[in-house]
C-alpha cells in the first residue's frame, strides 16, 4: 500500500510538474521580445529600428500615391468613386489628342513619396537619437539627403545621415540608412502607364487588350465616362499592386468620348 501511494505521489509531482513547464513556455513565448529587451540581451540596431519606424509610413505613402494616379494631393484630377485622380494626359479642347501632364512619372512618383515621408522619417531618427541618449550613449546625428527611388519589384529609400553612438571607448558610426519596401511593382506599373499616355497624346486612345497580351500578369481597366474621361486601372495579378490615373483625350462634344476610337 506505502509502494503505491509513493508512485501515485510521483505521477502527481510529474503532473504538477509538466503544467509548470507548460505555462512558462506560454509567458516566455507571449513577453520574449520585451524580456530581451529589458534584459539587455538583443538590442535592436539603429539600421533595424528605422526600417520599423519608417516602413508603415512609406508604404502608406506608395498606397496614396498608386490610387491618386502619382501625386500625393493632384491638382488636376477626375473624380472617380470618392478619390481623385491626377489626369496624366489632359486637354479641354474637342477632337484632339491630350497632352502629357507628367512626362517624367517615375521621377514624379519618387520626389512625392520623398516629400511626403519626410516629417516620419526626421521624427524616426529624434526617436532614435533619444533611444540611444536614455541607455547612456552620447550622440551625434547629421542630417544628409534623402532620395527615394523605384526600382523593379521594390522601393528603395535611402537616407544619408551620419549617426555616430559613443560609449566609453565603444565608437560606432553609421552614415546610411535604407528602407526597402520588397515585393512593389510600382516601377514597372508606371512605365507602362507612361506608354498608354504616349499612346493617348498621339492617338488619343489605347488599346488595354494588348497590353494584357504582352503582360499576362496585368490587368488593364479602361472606365469610359460621359464626361469624356478615361480612368486606367492597372493592377498586377500576381501582388494585387495598383496604379490608377485619369486621361482626357479627344473628346467630342456634350462630354462623350468618340465612339469610334474605343473599339
């Protein structure tokens, strides 16, 4: 009888034992990331900590100025289902082709992005700066330029400001930051608006099928509206990416588009 209640004392620790486990497994895996950074063990590097702090902002930014047809707030624009939406080729006159709005797009595109991030990107480094002043370091930050540039399948933020971290004999200094935004087709979509605007400026039409013939990966949406606009959509298959903007091009009067140049 002492024999089993001795075993039977043994499987109840083990249990007892096996719960504890449990729920410290759980606490670790739920307050890790804040246990290691109180407790000194992974601090993250000013590189990391201004990817973090800036990457919400630029990808918000690359979102507003995708639907907005390549400007932040467009001055000449469509108004299309709530948003407006920049005329990238526009006339006001009847039976002819528009002209080119913005004929460096992607050139357009980058300095937008820039110009809106820029109040994010001087407070990220404020932050930083003070991050690394509170755990004792001295500091010195030097602001440089900043660029933003659109590349094939990514946006490329690079910010040349000097950061240089001392602490006792422990020197570190960096002079460039990047912000990567991976997996963005925003340059190839608007390259290829940049054709159908080349084709609208000379024709004053162009055809979405053969663009989705020559990208499978693309769709090409062309709303014709009785106002005489013309709202491209193009979106990548593959990512959902977007790009929109508004065309006004030869238009006959009362507003409506000729009917034979929209085969």
């Amino acid at each position: 009888m002492f024999e089993k209640e001795r075993k039977r004392g043994q499987v109840t620790i083990f249990i007892i034992i096996g719960i504890i486990i449990v729920a410290a497994s759980i606490l670790i895996y739920q307050f890790y990331p804040g246990l290691k950074t109180t407790l000194g063990i992974e601090e993250s590097s000013p590189q990391s900590y201004i990817q973090s702090c800036v990457e919400d902002k630029l990808r918000e930014t690359v979102d507003s100025v995708s639907i907005n047809g390549g400007s932040i707030t467009p001055e000449l624009y469509s108004r299309y289902l709530g948003t407006n939406i920049e005329y990238l080729c526009y006339t006001t006159e009847y039976y002819i082709p528009c002209i080119i709005q913005q004929p460096m797009l992607v050139q357009h595109i980058e300095l937008e992005i820039r110009n809106e991030i820029d109040e994010t990107v001087n407070e990220c480094f404020d932050l930083l700066e003070e991050s690394y002043v509170g755990k004792g370091y001295s500091v010195e930050l030097k602001n440089g330029i900043k660029k933003v540039q659109l590349f094939p399948e990514r946006i490329v933020s690079t910010f040349n400001n000097t950061f240089t971290i001392t602490k006792g004999e422990d020197i570190q200094k960096y002079d460039s930051f990047v912000v990567t935004l991976n997996n963005n087709n925003l340059y190839e979509l608007a390259l290829i608006a940049n054709s159908i605007i080349d084709w609208e400026s000379t024709l004053g039409d162009a055809d979405p099928e053969i663009y989705m013939l020559y990208y499978p990966n693309l769709k090409v949406e062309r709303i014709l509206r009785d106002s005489g606009d013309k709202i491209y959509i193009l979106t990548d298959r593959d990512n959902g990416n977007k790009f929109q903007f508004a065309v006004r091009s030869q238009v006959w009067p009362g507003g409506f588009v000729n009917p034979e140049s929209i085969s």
